[in-house]
C-alpha cells in the first residue's frame, strides 16, 4: 500500500474550491453569493434529512415552508396538522420535538434561534449533531458537524480500521481537525456533499474526487471497506392485525395512537398489540371481518408483519372516529397508509 499522510490544510483548501464550483442546489441552502439561509430552514431541514434523503425529504420542507414560513407560524399550529404533515417522513418523535422546538423559540427567544452551538442544543429536541449543523451552516460558527456522511468519509481518508460504534469518538476528533474559524459553514456543506455525490456508501468515484491524492482508503485499493461496521444484531420480527372498517360512505375508522410510544399522537388504524407470537383475541367491535392479506413494514427497532381485516360497520368503538379515506390516505403515517391500501383488494366492500 501507498502512503499516503492526508495533509489536512491541503485537504480542506481543495474540498473549499471544490464546493465553490459544484455545490448542491438545495430548496434550503441560500443561493450562491446571498446571504446565509434563514436558521429556521436549516433547522427544519437537519431535522427531516435525519435518516431520510434530499430527494424524499424536498417536498416535505416545501410544503411545511408554504405552509409555514416562520418558526413563529410552525409554534402556533395545530398538533393533528403537524403530525399529518409529517406522516411519510418517520420517525415521528421528531415531529413532536420539532413542534416542542418551534415553540420553546417563539415562546422564550423571542422567534429568534440562539446563534450559538450551546444556547441551540439547550432547545428541547435539537441533538449534538443538529445543534451543530444550525451553528455552522446558519451563524457560521465553528462546529464540528459529524453525521454519517462525515463519519464515512473520515473512515476514508484516514483508513480507520476500528469498527463502529467503537470508532465513533475517533472519527469525530478527526473531523474536529479540520474545523477552523475559516468558512466553517461552507466547509461543513463541503464535507456533506463530498459523502452525498462523490464518496457515496457503496460506490464512491474516486476518480473524480478533489482529494483522492490525500486518501489512505483509495491508497489500500479498497476504500469501500471502510466505513467498517460492527455486524448487526438481527432486527426482532413482531405481527399483529390491522383494523379497516368502513361505513356506508366508504368512510374509514381511525384513532389517534396515544402520546406514548411507538407513532405516538398520529393518526393511526386501530390495531392489536403488535407481538412476537400470532395476535390472537377478538376484534375490538363486532363486524363480518375479513381477512384482506397482510402488509410488511420495517421500523428502527423491529420489522412488523401486520394482517389487515376489514369490514364495513355502523359503530366504531368509543376512540375510533370515520374519516373520508382520501384523508386518511394523505394523513396516515407509511405503516398504516399501506394496510389501508391492502384493504382496497376487497372490492366487493364498495358496491
Ligand atoms: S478518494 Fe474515494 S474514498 Fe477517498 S475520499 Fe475521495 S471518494 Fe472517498
């Protein structure tokens, strides 16, 4: 193998240069030579790019910025229509936190986000790495922004052997080497786009990268060995049986989840517990039930199978309440949306 000793001035001026010529058009990034993007886009867009990409999350901020285009207008919303905005994006303990953020900004900082790294992460819900993010890309501020973007192409250019999560602090102190009071925000968008287009997971280009000279990753010949991973434990399988009633109107049964918990204070079917063994019991109202196939979802924790029966009816338990299906279609969180969905195979329901 090659040595190669990344030089980390060297680095940071050509990946600078770069961005500067092939920076991401991003619906929350201000444009070329304006000013830097207003705090509350650069929050709200950390916070869906969370596990989601730039290409599922760009309508969601489009819509929530139409329809509010100020943390003052986001605090003063409605729980339900945040929570229905969200729905598609998971993950939905962000949606509370975001609404808790929003409102602690209005209510206590007068509509105005802290500018400091310290005074955003005492916000409820905003993370070490969002934190970071709104400092830097917002304020200009000297934050070490570390997602797993970053994390990978640190793995890269320093060859780092030691798998994650062990590794992490490592990785994060070899990121903090390039943070300087110089451009800090740009370089932290530098470094993010660098991992989303050019040191991509599986297929980075190395040949087209504007520091592969300064990489001990291309130098080993593999550099997609790296980021290494610990293996992963098997994600735990759970069932359970979704509910679709609908009325004489073809209108759908739906309940709001309890606050707690897994999609708490979502729209949500009425289902049984979701177990590891077969959901047994009696359906929670009487109806001709019937079996409409089952629908697979995977979430963080576990992956579900849910068995969908559906039914018409006239009286929905006491928590339950009709909703036209299009509505519910466009509110219900993925899980839900696609055991409604499996319902529809039942076409006979509707005649
Ligand atoms: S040379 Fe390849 S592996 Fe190294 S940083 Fe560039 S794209 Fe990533």
């Amino acid at each position: 193998m090659a040595h190669v000793s990344p030089d980390i001035s060297a680095i940071r001026a050509r990946l600078l240069a770069w961005y500067d010529a092939h920076a991401r058009s991003l619906p929350w990034r201000a444009a070329a030579g304006a000013a830097r993007t207003e705090p509350y886009r650069v929050w709200l867009s950390e916070v869906m790019l969370q596990q989601t990409t730039v290409p599922h999350a760009t309508p969601y901020f489009h819509a929530f910025t139409m329809r509010w285009p100020g943390v003052e207008d986001l605090a003063a919303a409605e729980d339900a229509e945040v929570m229905g905005a969200w729905a598609g994006l998971g993950y939905y303990a962000r949606a509370r936190n975001l609404l808790a953020c929003a409102r602690a900004v209005a209510g206590d900082h007068g509509g105005v986000f802290p500018d400091t790294e310290a005074g955003l992460l005492a916000l409820p819900g905003v993370g070490a790495y969002t934190a970071a993010a709104v400092a830097a890309i917002a304020f200009d501020r000297a934050a070490n922004v570390v997602d797993g973007n970053v994390e990978r192409v640190m793995a890269r250019l320093f060859a780092v052997e030691t798998p994650v999560p062990a590794a992490r602090p490592e990785l994060r102190r070899l990121a903090a080497l390039f943070v300087t009071d110089d451009r800090p925000g740009d370089w932290a968008q530098a470094l993010m786009d660098l991992g989303a287009t050019v040191c991509r997971p599986r297929s980075p280009s190395c040949d087209i990268c504007p520091v592969s000279d300064q990489c001990r990753g291309l130098a080993t010949g593999e550099p997609t060995r790296f980021l290494v991973k610990a293996r992963k434990a098997d994600r735990p399988h759970r069932r359970g049986l979704a509910y679709v009633l609908f009325d004489a109107q073809g209108r759908v049964a739906v309940e709001t989840r309890p606050d707690k918990g897994l999609l708490g204070g979502m729209l949500g079917l009425p289902t049984s517990d979701w177990t590891a063994e077969d959901p047994s019991g009696p359906p929670p109202v009487p109806a001709d039930w019937r079996a409409a196939g089952a629908v697979e979802h995977v979430f963080t924790h576990f992956s579900l199978t849910l068995t969908v029966l559906t039914a018409q009816g006239q009286t929905p338990h006491a928590d339950w309440r009709w909703m036209p299906v299009q509505d519910a279609r466009a509110a219900l969180p993925t899980v839900f949306a696609k055991a409604l969905d499996r319902a529809f195979i039942e076409p006979d329901l509707f005649l």
